[in-house]
C-alpha cells in the first residue's frame, strides 16, 4: 500500500524560512541564548560569595558586584559576567566593590577565596546545553514568528 501526500506553497514556505537568516534575527537568537546562562552564572557567584564563611561582607558591594555586559563586538554577540566596579559604581553612590580581585586572586598577607573560579567551574557542565536550547527555543520563536507574519503557505 502506497501513502500519497501532497504539499501546497512549500516553495513559498521556505522563501519565508529564509528570513530566519537576516543577522538581526540571529543576533536575537544569540541573545536569548546566552542571557539566561548569564543570569545562571551571576547567581552562582553571588551564592559562592554568600557561601564562604571567610569572606566578610560589611556592606554587601561584593555581593552585588557580579553584573551581566552585552556583548557587540564584530560578529560576536552574547553576554558576559564580570564585576562592575569603578568609576561607575562611584557615579551611582553606591559602594565599590574594587577589592573582588584581591579576595578571589588574595595577597601577601590574605589566601585566595576563588569563589569566581568555584562558581565557574560548577557551572561549566550545565551552560552550553542551558544556552542551547535557549537559542533552540529561540530559533522556533523566530520561525514561529514568520509563519505569522507571512502565513504558513497553505493557498
């Protein structure tokens, strides 16, 4: 037995696909990959810090240090965590948190607390499938996006 199928403006659907390609939507796609995983990754360092009983925290800036930058550089697109501290932080009135490189890295006279490095390498498992299906998701969305704003090629 034979099964028969028949499919209507299939060539109009995959012209429509096309604009899946436009580097606005992937820079999208990108973005919406790598946020949530940035998200995760701040987390993480903020409960490395809360964590170390060594590590005292008087007025908490360590604590809200970790922020998340957009990347825009070339063709790289994304986002990446690191400490806002500096100039920034002074403009706001709020506290600095300068001093992260001397406890994560230590001193002459204060052992190394690594809690960045801890954070990341705990992390380091679960971000590339975490930013995979974030940009999967994100693909359909796009795709999904087209078909309404085209239509899904049916005549």
């Amino acid at each position: 037995m034979r099964a028969k199928a028949k499919f209507a403006g299939m060539p109009e659907m995959l012209k429509k696909m096309a604009d899946l390609r436009e580097f606005s939507t992937l820079e999208k796609i990108s973005y919406k990959g790598t946020f949530g995983s940035g998200k995760e990754l701040r987390a993480e360092i903020q409960q490395a810090i809360a964590d170390d009983p060594h590590i005292v925290e008087e007025t908490g800036a360590l604590f809200r240090g970790p922020a998340m930058k957009k990347i825009a550089e070339g063709t790289q697109r994304g986002y990446t965590v690191g400490f806002r501290h500096g100039a920034v932080r002074k403009k706001h009135g709020k506290d600095d948190p300068f001093y992260w490189w001397f406890v994560e890295f230590g001193t002459s006279r204060s052992a190394p607390r690594g809690f960045f490095r801890r954070a990341i390498a705990s992390f380091q498992g679960r971000a590339l499938p975490m930013i995979q299906n974030a940009a999967l998701k994100a693909v359909f969305d796009a795709a999904a996006r087209v078909v309404r704003q085209h239509g899904n090629g049916k005549r």
